[in-house]
C-alpha cells in the first residue's frame, strides 16, 4: 500500500466544479498535500482564493504565472496523483487531443503518476460518440476515466453524468494510486454481491444479527461497477454506506429473503460473490408479541431455532444443475486455524474460490481495512495483501476475473 503524500486536483469548468472544494478538503483532513490547478472556465465557477484557502497553496492556471518555477514541469514530476474533478466533456477532449494550452493539460502531458479524471456533464453530451471515442482513447493511454453517477443533473434533468460523489472519488482515486488504473475488464458482464449482515427476528422487537457492516461487499460493488459491470448488491443490514454509482440495490432483512433474491438474481450473472455474513440459525417462529423475560416464563430462553439454507452452497447447486454459469466465490471469516478451515469450506461448498479472513479480536468487521487469501479449487492459495478495502476489493476482483476466463 503506497501512502499518498502529494495530490493535484485539477478543476475544469462545469458547474460541478464548487464539489472540487470537497475533494481537497478530503485529501487535506488526511494530511496530504494538495495542489490545486483550475482551468480558466473553472475561475468562474469557484474563486481562485477559495482554492487557495482550502489547499494551502498558490492557484494558478496558466504556464505564465511563476515563470521562473517552470510550474507544469516540477507540479507534474512531483505529484503521486492528479485527479481532475470535475472533468468536462471539452476538457477530456483536450486531454485526449493531447493539448498543452493552459497549466493543467500541460501538468498532465508532463505527469508519469497515476491520473484519474472524473466527468461531469448531461447525460447527451457523455453519451455522444465524440466523448465516448475521448473516454476510449484515454482509457487506452492508462489513464482511470471514472464512470459518473446517474442522479440529478444541473437544472431539471437526470441521468448518467453526474459527478461521483466527492468521498468516494478521494477513495478511487488513492485506490488508483495504490494499484493502477482501473480498466474496463468487466464491461458488458454482470456482477452479483450480497453484503451486509442479515437478522432473524425472534419477536417484533429482538433479532439475532451480527458485526458485519458490509462495507467489503460495497468495496467490490464499487470497483466492479467502475470495471465496466451492471452490479446487482443484495443488501442486508449495513453501516450507512453510499451506494456505489451504477449499482442496483435490493435490500432484504433474513437469510430466508437473501436466498431468494439471490437465487432469482443469479441466472443472469456472470460473477458471483457472497460477501453477506448469513445467519446460520433462526427463530423457528418469530413471535408476534414481544417475549417475556418474567421469571415463570421461559419463552426467551428457550427459543427454537432451525438452520438457515446455505446459500453460497446452493448457489453451487444451482450451477451444477445448469441454472447458473457463474463463477461463485465466498468469504470465510475465521478466528483461527484460517487456512485449514477454509480448504473444508472450499470443498464443502463447491464454488470457485473463497477469501478468507482473520476475524479474531474485532478485525475486519466494521473496520476500514482487510487482509486475507484467496483459496480456489484448483489448489491454489494466494495472499490478498493489507490495504483499504478497496484495495482488497481490487485484488480479490483480480483473482475471480482470472478465474472466470
Ligand atoms: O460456512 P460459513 O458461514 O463460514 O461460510 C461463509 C460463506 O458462506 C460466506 O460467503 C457466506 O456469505 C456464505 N453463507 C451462506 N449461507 C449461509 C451461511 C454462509 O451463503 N447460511
């Protein structure tokens, strides 16, 4: 995990430009340097001294201003990562045309680090065949094109070309600096996730839940929707997350309706992960009034409960009997004898591969970070290195990408 210290947030001049105020004030609460490079046309969206004020550094957007310092040369050579939010659909073109007219398309034409450009525009003008051609030819070159949000647009309109929301283009783009670009390897595929923790009520006030917050499954929604995939996530109890753009939610409360949503979801797919932590057992009845704890009663400490499906083991079933062509991984979250308990798992559930992980001692449940391996049934056993769970996400994607091919 390479830690981020120098950050160019380039601005170009679309409306969205005053949430390029947010993206700075993101990297700069995390101690990283920002250097902040408007085009003309940003100017007169946002003023150059709140740039200035937020970054802690001088704005300036042509090659003229600090002559001596040979700006575009030293801004580019130093930087670990530029970022350009929001990028307009003139911008792109002239980065793709290869323009060198102004500080920040010389800064770029002279970077070697990671670029990432986030566009910002109608949904007619993203989707026309010039900008789509501008999008491929700079895809082609390594640089990471972000796929903008569907939502509101400026005025009335709604559709694809919003602007992905300003934390998660700070995550995307350390998850860039860290691993590469993100390339369109899963376009046209479809990618199933559940995530999250699902609840078996006992009564109309108890449940039995657990820790998981399903932040790695909205991890990998997340990187795989900007791969290119259509992304359904079947979501059960989660921490307040955003969900990532160009993902369809379906949110279910028990494992009895993860089952469901996930069998009728999983014709279509061409990837599956099962990121969701299921409840193994639940409640044989849930109680229609709540359940008393007086003395002489014994209904609370006597529940009944019946196992759940497995239906990460189902999903294999399925596939078996020709209902799916999927590729299936899992989870395992261990607490100990990791590996040895997982190659059971791998077996036992017969899908592609697992990711196991250490959850001993509050790790991983909830937290930012990750680690693991990922098991598949050839045999193989490969380390999924420490980082964001974005990182994990890219990595772990990388291993069921190879597998599916
Ligand atoms: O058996 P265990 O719960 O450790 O296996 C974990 C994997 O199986 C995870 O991918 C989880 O989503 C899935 N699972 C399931 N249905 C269950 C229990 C676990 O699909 N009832």
């Amino acid at each position: 995990m390479n830690e981020v210290s120098k950050v160019v947030v380039g601005v170009s001049g679309g409306i969205a430009a005053y949430k390029a105020c947010q993206i700075v004030r993101g990297f700069r609460e995390q101690g990283v340097d920002v250097r902040v490079i408007p085009t003309e046309n940003a100017l007169k969206f946002v003023g150059a001294a709140t740039f200035e004020a937020l970054s802690g550094a001088p704005v300036d957007t042509d090659v003229f201003s600090r002559v001596d310092e040979v700006q575009h040369v030293r801004i580019g050579q130093d930087a670990d990562v530029i970022v350009v939010a929001p990028a307009t659909a003139d911008f792109l073109a002239r980065v793709a045309g290869g323009r060198a007219d102004d500080l920040l398309t010389s800064t770029l034409l002279m970077a070697t680090c990671p670029v990432v450009l986030a566009p910002a525009m109608h949904t007619e003008m993203w989707n026309n065949r010039a900008t789509q051609h501008n999008v491929s030819v700079l895809r082609s070159r390594g640089y990471t094109v972000l796929e903008p949000a569907h939502g509101r647009l400026t005025g009335k309109d709604s559709g694809a070309g919003r602007l992905l929301d300003p934390s998660q283009i700070v995550k995307l783009t350390e998850t860039v600096a860290a691993t590469g670009p993100i390339e369109q390897t899963l376009k046209g595929k479809r990618v199933l996730i559940s995530a999250g923790g699902t609840r078996e009520p006992l009564d109309p006030v108890r449940f039995l839940g657990n820790h998981s917050s399903g932040k790695q499954g909205f991890a990998l929604a997340e990187i795989a929707a900007q791969r290119g995939a259509h992304v359904d996530i079947v979501a059960g109890a989660i921490d307040h997350l955003s969900i990532p753009a160009g993902a369809e939610i379906h949110r279910v409360t028990t494992a009895l309706q993860m089952n469901e949503a996930m069998r009728s979801l999983a014709p279509q797919a061409d990837i599956i992960v099962m990121a969701a932590a299921v409840a193994d057992m639940r409640p044989r009845h849930a109680a229609q009034k709540k359940l008393k704890k007086d003395d002489n009663s014994q209904e609370l400490s006597q529940v009944d409960l019946v196992a759940n499906p497995d239906i990460l083991q189902g999903l294999g079933e399925m596939r078996k009997k020709g209902l799916t062509s999927a590729t299936i991984v899992g989870f395992a979250a261990e607490t100990d004898n990791e590996l040895e308990n997982a190659r059971r798992k791998l077996q036992r559930k017969g899908v592609d591969g697992l990711m196991v992980n250490s959850v001993a001692q509050g790790a991983v449940f909830g937290q930012a970070h990750n680690q693991g391996w990922f098991l598949d049934s050839s045999g193989r056993e490969q380390a999924i290195p420490h980082g964001t769970k974005l990182e994990v996400a890219v990595h772990l994607l990388d291993k069921v990408e190879s597998l599916h091919m």
